[in-house]
C-alpha cells in the first residue's frame, strides 16, 4: 500500500499515464464534484472487486485520504491487489 501526492496524480493524469482512478466516496460527494467517472463508493467495494481487476496501477480517493489509505489497506491484505491512495484525497486536489 502506498500513497500518492496530488502533484503526482496531476502529473499522471496530463501524462495520461495508464491508470485506473477510482472515488471511493459516497454517491452523493461524486456528484457535487468529482476527478473521475469511476465512483465504487467505500462499502460496495468488495462487491465490485472485480471493477479493478486489471493491469492498471490503481489509484483511489476519498474526501480527505483516511478512508482511502484504510481501504488500500484491505484490499491489499483481502485480495493482494496494490493499490495507492491519494494523500490528503479530493480536498487537497481541489485546493
């Protein structure tokens, strides 16, 4: 599990790098503002495990990364899948 700054991802997404970015937040935050299209809201995710089942680094936030640093956790220790985490989430992006 590792995290990933806002000026890397800002990086990432000019470079349009390959990944898969994905908002963990519940529907209602995805639609007053959002990075991706992507929104497996936190408590589908296990359900829908299989929507990030590719060769992609994946890359998920929240509002402000603590949601998001615990699920990388457990997807990483349920599923052994990486996946990063965006430090600070969509508030330090938006900033």
């Amino acid at each position: 599990m590792k995290s990933i700054t806002v000026k890397t991802l800002k990086e990432k997404i000019k470079n349009k790098e390959n990944i898969q970015l994905i908002d963990i937040r519940e529907k209602y935050e995805h639609e007053n503002g959002k990075i991706c299209e992507l929104n497996i809201p936190m408590d589908e995710m296990i359900e829908r495990i299989e929507e990030i089942k590719n060769k992609k680094e994946k890359i998920i936030y929240c509002k402000s990364g603590k949601r998001s640093k615990s699920l990388a956790f457990i997807i990483k220790q349920k599923f052994n899948l990486e996946v990063s985490y965006l430090e600070g989430g969509y508030e330090d992006y938006i900033k």
